[in-house]
C-alpha cells in the first residue's frame, strides 16, 4: 500500500514523542458508505473502462483514497491503477478516452475531495528502480555523476542512495515525504534549494501514450511549480545531476536537516505539508500565526500549533473542513494585512 512507510514513521514518531497514541486508520476502517461512494456507485459501472482486463498491473475499484494521502483525507476513486509498466501506462492514456486522468504519487501534497475522483486514477508505486549512479569529469572541478531513478522513488530514498555513492545535491530535499514524479512536479525544495536545481531531463509518457524525454533546457523550474513545453503527461523517471563531496559531510548535512523538521513540522500528526505558497519577502508561517491563528479548527481540521503553515488532520477531518479552515484563514490575512495567500497544496477531485 502506498505511504506504509511514511506512516509507520508517523506512528512511530506519534507513539515515542508525545507519549499520546493517535491512530491513523487503515484503509479496512473506512466505512463503505463514505458519500462519493453511494452516489458514484451507479456511474462507475464496469462499461466505462472496458480495457481494464488489458492492465497487467493491479486495478482497484472504488478505492477510499484517503490512506494513500499523509492527511489522511479523500473519498473513494472510480478506479485506481498502479500499472506494471510503461505499456500499461500506454494502454491507459489510449484507451481511457473523455474519462479524466489523475496521478497520484505519494499523496504528501493532496487534498482529495471527500467524494473522491472520478476517472482514472494512477499510481506510479511500482517504477521504483534506481540506477547506480554513471561518474563523469568535466573540465574543471570535482567529478560529478548522473543518477537515473523512476518516478515511484520516494525522495529519502533517493537522498540515502545519493549519500551512499558521496554525491551532493539532495540531502537538503531529504526530509519532504514524497516521490520523485511529485517533486518534479511541485519542484519541491527547501532551504533555499530545489530539485530543479538539479535535474538533467525527465522522461514522460505524454497524454497521446508517447514517451518523450525533455532535457532541462525545455523546462523550467519556478517557486513549487515545474513549466513543461507541452502537456505534462505522466512523469515516469528523471535524471539528476550531483556533484561529487563528502560522504560524512552529507550525512551530517542530512541529520540536521531532519532534526530541524522534527523540531519545526507537526511530524505526529496526520498533514499536507505547507497549505500556502510563501508570499514575497515573507513566509505564510508567520503572517498566520501573527495573527493569532495557531490552533483555530473547522471540525477536526486544525492549524498545527508548531508550524502554522500546517493543517492538521486531528482525527476525522473531511476536506470540506480543510476547504473552509483554508478560506478562513486566507480571508483573514487578506483583511489584516492585505497579502493574498495562495495555496501550495494540490486539490484533486470532488
Ligand atoms: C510533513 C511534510 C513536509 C513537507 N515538506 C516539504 C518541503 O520542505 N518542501 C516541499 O517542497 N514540499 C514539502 N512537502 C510537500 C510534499 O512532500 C512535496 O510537494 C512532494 O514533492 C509531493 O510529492 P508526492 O509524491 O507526495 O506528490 P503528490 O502529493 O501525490 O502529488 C502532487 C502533484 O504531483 C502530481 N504527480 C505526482 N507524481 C506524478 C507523476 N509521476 N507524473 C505526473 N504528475 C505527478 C500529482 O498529480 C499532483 O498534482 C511536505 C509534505 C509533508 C507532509
């Protein structure tokens, strides 16, 4: 299932720090009767993906999609696709016709509607292999190496098999919970660095079921957000560029990173990572919390005490609580201080 390790770290995290239990439920304790599920029942009948027995990979249908997100938060998809291979993406995007396509990586940036998704949804879990990375010299300075890895492979594994062959670039995007295909996508970063600092090209499998490579020079990275030249498709792997350092430097680099997260991010409690985008020469944290806001709920929606750019999901939050607590919060600041949030988390769905 997606997100198990990122959630036994929750859980972990959640038992030994606190000395409080939060459960974080299972997908089994979903109840069937969740809205979107009744109401879709009757549209989701089997004609409208009669190429589904074509996927060699597994297919699931009305899946409650909440436990593939770290909020914890979504109602069910029509179908839910974790394809085998570039084939099966290729006999998805040729065969789905007029019925909308999502794609799903690690669910740490995602906000699904309570009555799910409609369409097709798919999740990248299986394109987890990495290359062992290829050394280069260029003419001045230290050796560098690409490192090829598919779009499925989540971020702290990337930055560990960076570590163990010395090379520098993504200890700092070490602790964001998420895959590559996502990062790529959210250009996902922090302390002033992001991936698209380092990424050499990233292969797609465009909506029409080609698979088209774009170098770093057709793309370009800007705050949380990568502009490819056409439409995106489904990312499905990307190389990197690092540069070689050293190894016990990065790791120590990587052990600070995480300690300030544990220190500064609500890890113990089910969340979307940052709700808003940082506004200019300004961090949304502050302006919310300046305002008193730490702690104010919608239902069990609730901004994190410890960083309020954070909503956390205190037990049974929907999204329509996150939707209000999100309106609330942007109608507040804009009021007081004049600065129009936007959000950095995505919204999918009904
Ligand atoms: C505790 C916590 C801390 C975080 N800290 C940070 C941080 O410091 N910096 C930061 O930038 N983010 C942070 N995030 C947010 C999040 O981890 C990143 O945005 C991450 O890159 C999202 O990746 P994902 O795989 O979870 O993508 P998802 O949330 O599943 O999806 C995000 C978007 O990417 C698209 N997508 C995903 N995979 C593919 C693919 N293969 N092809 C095409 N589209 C795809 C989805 O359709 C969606 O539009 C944090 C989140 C949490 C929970």
């Amino acid at each position: 299932m997606l997100n198990e390790a990122w959630k036994r770290r929750l859980i972990h995290i959640a038992h030994s720090g606190t000395g409080k239990k939060f459960h974080l439920k299972t997908r089994m304790e979903y109840p069937k009767t969740v809205l979107g599920q009744k109401i879709h029942q009757s549209k989701t009948m089997s004609h409208s993906f009669p190429w589904l027995h074509k996927i060699k990979g597994s297919v699931l249908k009305k899946e409650i999609l909440a436990p593939y997100t770290s909020i914890q938060i979504g109602g069910p998809a029509d179908v839910l696709i974790f394809p085998e291979d570039v084939r099966d993406l290729q006999t998805i995007l040729r065969n789905k016709g007029p019925q909308p396509l999502f794609i799903l990586g690690e669910g740490t940036n995602l906000l699904i509607g309570d009555r799910g998704i409609r369409g097709v949804v798919v999740s990248l879990e299986r394109f987890r292999n990495i290359k062992r990375p290829l050394f280069f010299r260029k003419e001045t300075g230290r050796r560098r190496a690409v490192m090829t890895a598919e779009a499925g492979v989540k971020m702290s594994y990337l930055a560990k098999h960076a570590t163990r062959y010395s090379l520098t670039g993504v200890e700092h995007l070490v602790g964001i919970p998420g895959s590559l295909g996502g990062a790529v996508i959210m250009n996902a970063g922090a302390e002033g660095a992001d991936i698209g600092q380092v990424i050499r090209s990233v292969t797609c499998v465009t909506l029409d079921g080609e698979v088209q490579t774009f170098n770093r020079g057709d793309l370009s990275f800007e705050y949380r957000k990568t502009i490819f030249p056409n439409d995106t498709g489904i990312i499905i792997a990307a190389e990197l560029e690092l540069e070689e350092g050293n190894r016990q430097e990065i790791q120590n680099a990587i052990d600070r990173h995480l300690a300030r997260r544990s220190q500064t991010q609500p890890l113990t409690i089910p969340n979307a990572g940052s709700i808003f985008k940082n506004p200019d020469g300004d961090k949304a944290g502050r302006l919310i919390e300046s305002l008193g806001l730490k702690g104010f709920s919608v239902g069990d929606a609730g901004i994190s005490i410890k960083h309020a750019n954070f909503i956390v999901n205190k037990g049974g939050a929907t999204a329509a609580d996150v939707t209000r607590l999100i309106e609330h919060v942007q109608k507040e600041v804009k009021e007081k201080t004049g600065v129009a949030l936007q959000t950095e988390i995505v919204t999918a769905g009904e």
